[in-house]
C-alpha cells in the first residue's frame, strides 16, 4: 500500500502573550494576502497585464526588507499565503470558463482570516507524546501545548494553524500507511432522510438531525443577535453564541457520521451503495421570473434535511476508511440500474414516486423502499465479478436471496 495522506488535527493552548502574539501573526499573514490581491487588480487594470504566483513570490524579498516585521513568521509560510491568493484566482477562472458567475477574490479582515500554513518544518518542531498529548514548537511564538489523539502517526509533511471563534487549531498533514480491521460481510446500504441508513439486511441508523433539533434554539440566538445595536459589544456577544450553536451542531454531526462510517467499514469485507448527486439533489426550485418553480417551500425544506444528514461527507468518509481497510466500495450508477425503481428480487422496474415507501413488485416481493435499494445496490456489487448479470435489468438473474450477505464476501474476494 503507498503512503497517503491524513490530517490530525489539535487543539492549542496558549498563555495570554503567545495568544497575542499569533493574532499578531495572522494579522499580517491577512495583510500580505490582501496585498497580494490588490497588487493582481492593479496589474490587470492598469497594465494589462497577469501577476503570476511567482512573479509575487520574487517580491518577498524587498517585501521583508520594507516591512521587517514579517521576518518572523517565517519565508515558507509566507509563500503557502501567497499560495492561497493564487488557489482564489485559479478557482475563480475556472468557475468563468464553466460558464457561471462567481464572485471577484476579495479582501478579508483579519477576523475572517482562517490562518496560515508551514510546508516544511524550519519553522516549527513537534513532540509527540510530550505532556501527554504533545508540543508544538513555532519559531516567534515558543512552545503550545497541544490535545488531541491521532489514530497514528506518519512522517510530518505541512502544519496549518487555524483560528476559529476565538480559538486555536493545529492540523498537521502527515504521509503514513493507515491500516484498519474488518470482518468478512458484504453489505449494501441506502442513505436516506426518515432514516440516515438502511442495510440490505432491514436494520438501519436512525437519522439524529442535529440541525432539527436545534432549530427552536438557533431562532432564538439570532432574534436576541437582531435586537441588539449594531457595532455594541452586546450584539458581538449575541453573534458570538450563535456562532457557537453552529459550530457545536457540525461538530456533533461530524463526529456521528465519523463514528458510523468506522463501525460500518469496520464490519464488512465488500460496500455496495448508489452514486449519489447531491448538488442535483439540493439544487433550488426557485426557477426564474419568466419560469418560476413549483413548491418552493417544500423543496428548500427537503433541500435542508438532506444536507443536514451530510450526505456527502458520510460517503467522501466511508471512501477513505475503506481503501485504508482495503476494502472495496462499489458505487452503483444510479441512472443505469435505477435502485429504487427496481426489485431485488426478479430485476423489474416499475416507477416510483417519493411518497412510496414500500416496494411492492408482482412477483411478490414486498420491502421498505430503502432495504430493496441497498439490495439491489448489493446485487450489482457482486454481479461485476460475474461476467453477463446485469441486475436492474429485467429478466437478470440476481444472486440468491440472502439474510446478511456475509456469505457472499468470500467467493467475490476470492474472484477479485
């Protein structure tokens, strides 16, 4: 297995002058990447010409000399800010040439500043398993210590410290050989909204909807964040809990989608799901003012529910821990075998709408409409070591009726 990539993250504790002293840093981290913006405005409008992310990179040199004070924070780091400069224009003429309309790169304050990153290590060291959790050692700042638990460690590769509602983050990216366990099932399984995930087998995860829950509580942070005076201190503070409320919801979340994807790779030899779209299954029914669209009310709520289930971080979670549990995770093309059109039993396909519920099928097959879609997505994992089964298709000979699949892992692995 080659080396990949992880990221572990920490947090810092600092005392009041290291505090100051890294808001020092990110300000003018913040300030060299607002002049890296504005000097890219001026080269196009008033010469006509491209500031390239090596041309500005040159001028770090007679930057530092004029501005002393960004000594300190270190030549690399400051290159990785200009770096982030150029990523915002990229990004932007890319999203031109698509044909959309993105916003211009703009300033940001340094409030807003997420933070900077070291791609080498001349300007910070760090201690693993020193007072407990480890130290992190930055040159101008001194040592931080640190908490924070990595699965396993790797040769050091990029630090990045980040700042976020008044607090301190350490992510250091790492190339290392992650391993997992995992047992001998092949599982197929549906993401759904009543029901966060349904197995092939009829069991599931219920949906915690963190967002949901919290809702009545969200409102009533940002009413008390509306009543107060703009600019006050007491609406800062009103903002500030609001963030928090936010912040602890994608927190929660985060960490249940990390718990489910590592108890469900941990127990399976094969995953079969179905390709989900999620910008086509979020995207607005606003329509235009020559066409406007229909139920617009009921499809932003739906479009809230899905992404409060985090669709796609579940399964971008489950990719990973299963090429690191060598595993495989078969996505199956939902346009071509249609899972929820289909009956895992004889290959038929008889439409469906959303209110639909319970797959009925004429050959007698009667299933929750999730469980029938994790079969068939388990179906067609399976047939591709099967040359001429083509399940969703009707009159396809799928595998024989199974209970839990856990059969079926052995003979697929032996022929993979």
């Amino acid at each position: 297995m080659e080396l990949v990539k992880r990221r572990i993250t920490y947090c810092l504790y600092l005392t009041s002058e290291q505090h100051q002293l890294m808001l020092e840093f990110l300000r003018l981290h913040c300030e060299l990447y607002n002049a890296a913006v504005q000097e890219r405005r001026d080269a196009w409008t008033l010469r006509g010409i491209s500031s390239t992310k090596a041309d500005q990179e040159k001028q770090l040199v007679a930057i530092k000399e004029a501005r002393p004070e960004l000594i300190p924070l270190g030549g690399h780091a400051l290159q990785e800010t200009l770096r982030r400069v150029d990523l915002a224009f990229q990004a932007f003429f890319r999203r031109v040439k698509a044909g959309e309309t993105p916003g211009f790169p703009r300033f940001k304050s340094w409030k807003r500043f997420s933070g900077w990153t070291y791609k080498s290590t001349s300007s910070w060291r760090f201690f693993p398993g020193e007072k407990k959790h480890g130290v992190l050692e930055l040159d101008g700042i001194g040592r931080l210590r640190m908490r924070g638990e990595p699965r396993q460690l790797g040769e050091i590769k990029t630090l990045t410290i980040s700042h976020k509602r008044g607090r301190w983050y350490a992510s250091i990216v790492i190339a290392c050989m992650p391993e997992r366990e995992h047992r001998t099932a092949g599982i197929g399984f549906d993401w759904g909204i009543e029901r966060l995930l349904t197995f092939d087998d009829g069991t599931g995860v219920e949906n915690p909807r963190f967002l949901k829950k919290s809702e009545r509580k969200l409102k009533a942070l940002g009413r008390a964040a509306s009543r107060k005076k703009r600019g006050s201190k007491n609406r800062k503070k009103a903002v500030a809990k609001l963030g928090q409320q936010h912040e602890r919801i994608a927190s929660l979340r985060e960490d249940f989608l990390h718990q489910q994807s590592a108890e469900l790779v941990g127990r399976a030899a094969l995953l079969a799901t179905k390709k989900l779209a999620v910008a086509n299954m979020t995207r607005s029914a606003r329509g235009t003012v020559e066409a406007p669209g229909k139920n617009v009310r009921q499809k932003a709520g739906l479009n809230k529910s899905i992404l409060d289930g985090a669709p796609a971080a579940f399964l971008g979670m489950v990719r990973y821990k299963a090429a690191e549990a060598g595993i495989a995770l078969v996505e199956a093309p939902t346009r071509m075998i249609k899972p929820s059109q289909t009956c895992p039993a004889c290959g038929r396909q008889q439409k469906k709408t959303l209110a639909e519920r319970v797959h009925r099928c004429a050959c007698g097959c009667v299933l929750p409409r999730d469980q029938a879609s994790a079969q068939v997505c388990l179906h067609y994992a399976l047939s591709l070591s099967e040359p001429g089964i083509g399940p969703g298709v009707e009159g396809a000979s799928p595998p024989a009726k199974h209970e839990t699949a856990t059969e079926y892992a052995p003979a697929y692995l032996g022929e993979r």
